[in-house]
C-alpha cells in the first residue's frame, strides 16, 4: 500500500494523486488503526503543498474527517505540530476555496 502512495503521489496527473489523497483519508478513517500513523499520514502532509488546487482541496478535506473525530485527532500530535505552519499559511492560500477549506480545518483542530 505505501509503495503504491508514494508513486501516486509522485504522479504527474494531479486528479490521480487527488484521487489517491481522498481515498487515503477514507482509509485512515475506516481503518484507523492500521492507517492513522505517522507513516502514512506524511503522504497527506506532503499534498499540503501540491501545486494543484485540487489535491490541496482533497486534502484538507481528507484532514477535515480525521480531526472531526477527537480520538483520531489526539492520535495525531505529531502530524499537527509537523504540519501546523502549513495548515495556517493555507489560509492565504491563492486560490479561495482552499483558503475556505483551511479555516474550516483549522475550527475542527482548535475545538
């Protein structure tokens, strides 16, 4: 499965990595405890800085249903204060909805 993530995300086409991004959250979700570590949850932080709209928005949205969960999200500390900076910056994000959906993500971490 990692293997398979790492190549995708090295993918040229931007809706296969967003595809992949989406459906590793689902995973991560699903699935937690096989997927919710540090080891996978890298792949979604390195998509916090996609060149492409679209997997930014995957993404975040992927980040959106783990947080909403408050056992998932005390299971990622690390993952938070890895990529916390990011998460902030992509408040200005140049495109508006990724901006949006930045907020959003951020509301979730700090309740």
């Amino acid at each position: 499965m990692s293997m398979l993530h790492v190549l995708s995300g090295r993918d040229l086409v931007p809706e296969i990595r967003a595809i992949c991004i989406e459906e590793m959250g689902n995973w991560m979700q699903s699935y937690s405890a096989s997927f919710l570590t540090d080891s996978y949850l890298k792949y979604i932080g390195w998509t916090l800085h996609d060149k492409q709209r679209e997997v930014r928005l995957k993404c975040l949205k992927a980040l959106q249903g783990l947080y909403r969960s408050r056992e998932m999200a005390a299971r990622m500390e690390l993952f938070t204060s890895r990529f916390k900076g990011r998460m902030v910056s992509m408040v200005l994000d140049k495109e508006p909805d990724v901006g949006v959906e930045a907020v959003k993500l951020l509301t979730l971490i700090l309740q």
